[in-house]
C-alpha cells in the first residue's frame, strides 16, 4: 500500500477527487436515508409481503 500512496501523492489535484467521492457517497447517502424515513407504514408492510410471497403469476407454463 505504500507504493500506491506514494504514487497518489505525486500526483497534483488527486484530492479533489477525494473530496468529490466523499461528496457524492455522502449526499446518496443521505438521500436514501430521507427516502427510506418518508415511506408511509403501509408501503413498507406491502414491501416486506412481497419479498416473503411467491408470485407464480409470472411464470408461464409450458405444455
């Protein structure tokens, strides 16, 4: 790993790109924490059913 570091501290304007991946991982981050609070009770319940069920609707027989 040192190798690497050194490599990445030669480079000039490396951090920006540090910055920008802590940006982005942060703000999707709290993105889908706000959506996943937002959900109503019911959604949620009807989320956890449907992972639970099998839906053999979908499949089609073959003859």
């Amino acid at each position: 790993m040192k190798i690497i570091s050194n490599l990445l501290e030669g480079i000039e304007g490396i951090r920006i790109f540090y910055i920008f991946g802590l940006l982005l991982f942060f703000s999707l981050f709290i993105i889908i924490l706000i959506r996943t609070l937002r959900r109503s009770n019911k959604e949620m319940d009807e989320i956890k059913k449907s992972i639970l069920t099998d839906d053999d609707s979908n499949e089609t027989a073959v003859s």
